[in-house]
C-alpha cells in the first residue's frame, strides 16, 4: 500500500497498514533545521515519508499600497515575516462594488500549474491534496475583517450572494482540478475562535448553512474526497459541518478545548479525523519527552479502528522546537502500525 492509497483509504475509514501523518504546513525555518539545504516542502515531506502533500491554487499577485500585495479576489494582505501574509482589505464594501466585482476566472490554466507540476512528480506515490475554500475565507477577506462581521448583522442578503459567488468559483476549479487527476480537496476556512463559532449557531446556519451543502455536495458529486479544517471550538456547529458531507475533521483544536476521544466516539464511525499534536503549546514551548506523550496518547487515542491521520493541532509553524516536530515524526513511525499498541 503506497501513501495515496494510505490516505484515501484513512478517509474511508478503514483500518489500514498504518496511520497516515501529513502536515498543511511546515515552516521553511524548522525544514531548514532538521534538513538543512534549503529543500522545499514537498521534498521534505517526500523524504521523511510523509503521506501526503498540499497544494494551494495558484493567483497572481500585484504590488499594493504600503508594502502590501494584491492578489486576483483584490484580496490586500501585509506580510508578516511567517508563511502566510495578514489580510487588510479587499475590493467589496458595499452592494455597488459587489455587483461589479469579477472573481478570478477559475478556468486560467495558470491556476493548475504548481498542482500539475506536484501531480506529475509525485503523483503516483503521495496523496496531493488541493487547498480550496467553502464559505467563510474568501467572503470574509474581500473587506476588512470588521466590515464583513457587521454586514453579516447588517446585509445578510448580501452576504449571501458574496458566499454564492465565491462558492461557484470554488466548485468550478474544484472541476478543472479533478480533471488533472486530483482526488482529494481541503477547505481551510476557520468558523471560530476558542471561545466559539464567529457568529452564533443560528446566524452560521441561516447565512451560510445552504451554501456550505451546496459546496461539499458538488464536491462529493464529483468524486472528490473532502477534508474539513477549521480552527476554534466549532461544537456548536459541528453536526452542520459533518451532516454537509465531508469525509475528514481537522484539527480537532485542542487550544479551544476540542477533545480527541470525543470526537472520536461520536463522530468515528462517520468521518475521518486528523490531528491534534498540540503546536501552539506542546511543539512551540515544551520539550520532547511532552511531545512523545501527547504523540503517543493521540494514536491511542484516535487511531484504533482506522480513520485517522496524525498531524499537528495546526501547523508546523515558525514557532514549532525542530527537536520537537523530529520527535513527533519519530514517535509516529514507532507506533503507526495496525493492529496500534502503545508500550
């Protein structure tokens, strides 16, 4: 059994060879730490055996006011020095603006071309994983964040149709990227912080309930495999999130008081889950002895049965101790057989 074939038959929930373990993520800084020669993501993963790869869609990017970039949504962002830049603004305040915006043309070849390049090189051995949105991202990062959380309260008619807008565009690459072959997508959008969704369970449902189904279903309509991240305690809307249709949880955030076990017991027997190695305590800002026991208790946890894929709570961020992310991994390659026994 190859890696692909490990991950997709996680996401089924079988009881496979072994637990799969892939990361979002992993900081250049903590690659260059345990492997040094400036090796990218993809590398790393593939050499520490890694189960899968993620791929983001590729958008032009344009110089924007003070340093900042634009990218095709119209989407301003500040970078911060870590992975990911910090979204400012973008090009929507208003009904007006709205009704003459042009989304990115999901159609541009230009989209596939890092996807086509990661399929083509190792394709036939790792699951390569496209990064797609659902329903909160994009529409909230199309205006200042604030804005958007006011015209949720304000404008619901017009969040509305953002949230459409934005989702026929992701179903429509979602098509162009199952016709190069990919198999498996991810949505990253986080609906909460660790005190709860964003907005209230009742809100969540009534603005974005039918098109977060309209989006997994069309996704799932054309045989792709579904993984569902989001930050925060999402238990107030997480039946929503699993009765849309997804195949996989992630990352079950244990900051926000998300518990694995549970999880696990109520949701195992319909869903995939992946996580949860603590990286905003555990791997940032403890030792490695913590780290092999918190990595040891999630297999445990987690892992009986099948339907588990191992990861970090997150990411493997800039922040993550290299001796830690290293023992993680070697824990994981101790203990990732079936049938799982923790000594």
């Amino acid at each position: 059994m190859n890696s692909k074939e490990r991950i997709i038959g996680a996401l089924r929930r079988e009881e496979i060879d072994r637990i799969p373990c892939f990361e979002w993520m992993i900081d250049q800084k903590v690659i260059d730490a345990i492997m040094p020669g400036g090796i990218s993501y993809e590398e790393f993963s593939d050499r520490m055996d890694l189960d899968a790869m993620f791929i983001d869609i590729d958008y032009r990017k344009q110089p924007g006011p003070d340093g900042a970039t634009v990218n095709e949504w119209g989407m301003v962002s500040k970078h911060t020095g870590e992975a990911h830049s910090f979204p400012i603004d973008g090009p929507i305040h208003n009904i007006d603006e709205f009704k003459t915006y042009t989304p990115p043309d999901a159609k541009d070849p230009y989209r596939y071309g890092t996807l086509e390049k990661m399929l083509e090189k190792y394709g036939d051995e790792r699951a390569i994983v496209l990064h797609l949105n659902d329903v909160w991202s994009i529409p909230s990062r199309l205006m200042p964040f604030d804005d958007f959380i006011m015209m949720v309260m304000d404008e619901p008619d017009l969040v509305r149709d953002i949230v459409n807008m934005t989702v026929d565009v992701n179903i429509e690459m979602a098509r162009e990227a199952a016709g190069r072959g990919v198999q498996i997508v991810s949505t990253g959008d986080d609906y909460a912080y660790n005190s709860g969704p964003m907005v209230s369970p009742a809100m969540f449902e009534d603005i974005f309930g039918d098109a977060l189904y309209r989006v997994m279903g069309a996704f799932k309509e054309m045989g792709l495999y579904v993984i569902k991240h989001t930050d925060g305690n999402i238990m107030p809307i997480i039946d929503l999130i699993i009765d849309s249709g997804i195949d996989c949880l992630d990352p079950i955030d244990p900051v926000a008081g998300m518990n694995l076990g549970e999880i696990k017991r109520k949701y195992g027997e319909r869903i995939c889950i992946k996580g949860n190695v603590d990286c905003a305590n555990t791997l940032t800002l403890h030792g490695v002895e913590e780290t092999i026991g918190e990595t040891k208790k999630c297999i445990e946890t987690a892992g009986p049965g099948g339907g588990y894929i191992l990861s970090s709570s997150n990411t493997i961020h800039a922040s993550v101790k290299p001796e830690n992310y290293t023992a993680m991994l070697d824990t994981w390659k101790k203990y990732r057989n079936y049938p799982i026994s923790i000594d």
